[in-house]
C-alpha cells in the first residue's frame, strides 16, 4: 500500500482518499505537491523527488528524507514540511498561505540509482534549516 494512502485513509479513517496533497514549508507557504502519491513537483511544474516507501529521494537518487504522518523530514529527522492533514508531533505550524497556480508539469527525468537510507533518526520537534525548495536540490 502506498505510504501516503495510507497514512492519510488512516488519518481520514479510510472514507477519504486524497489526491492532491500540497505540502507547507515553516512558514506556511505551499512549496510542492503531488497529485499522484509518488512524485513531487513546485507549483512551477518542475519534478524534484519521488516517494519510495517512507522515504523521499531526489531524481539524482539521493536520499532527501522521510515522511511519517503528514511531515517531510529530512535526514537529521527536523520538519521540512508539513500537510494539510499532518498529525503526529512536530513543531507548531504556521498558518497556511495561498496556494498559487499550479504550472504545467514537465516530464519527469529518469531516476537514478538510490543512495542508501541513513539511520532513522529520532523526530525532531524544530524545523529544518531546509524548509524551502533548496530541500529538493541537495
């Protein structure tokens, strides 16, 4: 089962599927979304990562971090972004800004040999350093 279907049908005790789930950085502006539970894109269109498992890895195949109810962490185990139905601990969230218009999405590259996952770190309740689109290009 997919991690983000699953972890938002548990969050939306399974009567809810979610589609399009926009992801917030510390200070509450929309950064990127995936309409399809597996790529992510900037509101430009632009691909950047992909979800595998719990982890999310850039298309240079570097592992960028992990997500877990609803937060995108990165791989110190601080908050990157979060979504609109994130639960769990974390920092407090900001409130949420507009989404701007969605650009078209360009083709995805081909995606490259998986780094290997770091250790799983403990949660951090703080923000990352990260929380913007520089996350996307380490």
């Amino acid at each position: 089962m997919d991690i983000l279907f699953k972890v938002f049908s548990e969050i939306n005790n399974g009567s809810v599927r979610v589609d399009n789930i926009t992801f917030y950085n510390c200070e509450g502006k929309p950064v990127a979304y995936t309409d399809d539970e597996e790529h992510i894109y900037l509101f430009s269109g632009e691909p950047v990562a992909y979800f595998k498992d719990e982890s999310v890895y850039g298309f240079n195949g570097k592992h960028l971090g992990r997500i877990s109810d609803g937060w995108i962490r990165d791989n110190k185990g601080c908050c990157v972004f979060f979504a609109d139905e994130t639960c769990g601990s974390g920092p407090t969230r900001p409130v949420k800004q507009l989404e701007p218009v969605k650009g078209v999405q360009s083709i995805r590259p081909v995606k490259s040999a998986k780094q290997s996952k770091p250790f799983r770190p403990a949660e951090s309740l703080s923000w990352s350093a990260m929380s913007s689109e520089k996350f996307f290009y380490q």
